[in-house]
C-alpha cells in the first residue's frame, strides 16, 4: 500500500497521513507484550520480548527480571527476520539457510537475522502491521509465548489465503 504524504499542521515539512499507515501501535505492542507476559510467567520462564513495525523499527521491548541478558538482542532480530521477509515466521526460514540451500548465508545479512523458531509476524486484518520476537526458553517456549502475545490482540500469525 502506498504511503501517502500531506502538508505538517504547522506548514513545514511533510507527514505521512495516519489514514494510510498500517502499523502496530505503541498501545498495542504493550498489549502483546502483556499477554506473552502472563504466558511466558506460566510456564516459568523468563523472556526477552520484542515488537517491531513492519519496517523492522523497535516499538516495544520487556526483559523479564532474570531474562538472560544475551536474548536481547535475539529477541529483536527474530522479531525482524518475521517482518522483512513479508510475514514469515523466524522458523519458516531454518531448512532454506542451512548450508546447500537456496538462502546458505541469509541471516548475515540485514544487519544480523534469526532462522529459528521465536519469531513471528503480526497480520491484523489481513495487513502485516509488524512483528514479535521472543528470546530465553527453548524455540519451542519463544514461539508459544510469541503466539499468545498476537493473540492477545486479537490478531494472527498467518498472512490471509
């Protein structure tokens, strides 16, 4: 969808129109960040929580108290990986890097991403509006506690068929 540009209230420079932004909010990275809260605190772990826009920009960030302090920067490089290859998990991308394989290499680009599981995007209407990262319990702990903070927003993981 193309970004429309209007005139600053105050008549200098140019602002994008919120009419034709489809990103996640601040409140509604908190609210993720909430519900993979209460999830990653029932299954006892502590974890490192990300959300990025759909431009793989820093919304909104939590460190659990005794979240491992090396997960941070795991976390928000899972949460990019989901978006910048349009809505694929973090996970969708393992079997592709591996070395043979079509995209050997990929995740040292971009500044550094992650290919295993943690990662995942935020569609909400059908429209990616960015993504979650989650790092410090097992790739199988990260995607569920991402999976609960989406859905805590009513949104989904999945791009529309």
């Amino acid at each position: 969808m193309a970004s429309r540009s209007t005139t600053s209230p105050t008549g200098k420079g140019i602002t994008p129109s919120p009419l034709t932004r489809q990103v996640i909010s601040a409140a509604q990275a908190q609210a993720i960040i909430s519900s993979a809260i209460s999830a990653a605190t029932k299954l006892n772990i502590p974890e490192n929580i990300a959300v990025v826009d759909p431009s793989g920009l820093l919304v909104a960030f939590l460190r659990m108290d005794n979240a491992f302090p090396g997960s941070i920067d795991i976390s928000t490089k899972k949460a990019r990986t989901a978006v910048l290859f349009n809505g694929l998990s973090s996970a969708d991308l393992y079997a592709a890097v591996q070395p043979g394989a079509p995209l050997y290499g990929v995740e040292n680009t971009n500044g550094g991403l992650i290919v295993f599981g943690g990662g995942v995007p935020v569609f909400r209407k059908g429209v990616l509006i960015g993504g979650v990262g989650v790092s410090g319990g097992s790739a199988e702990q990260d995607v569920e506690v991402a999976m609960k903070g989406v859905e805590g927003i009513g949104a989904s993981t999945k791009a529309p068929a």
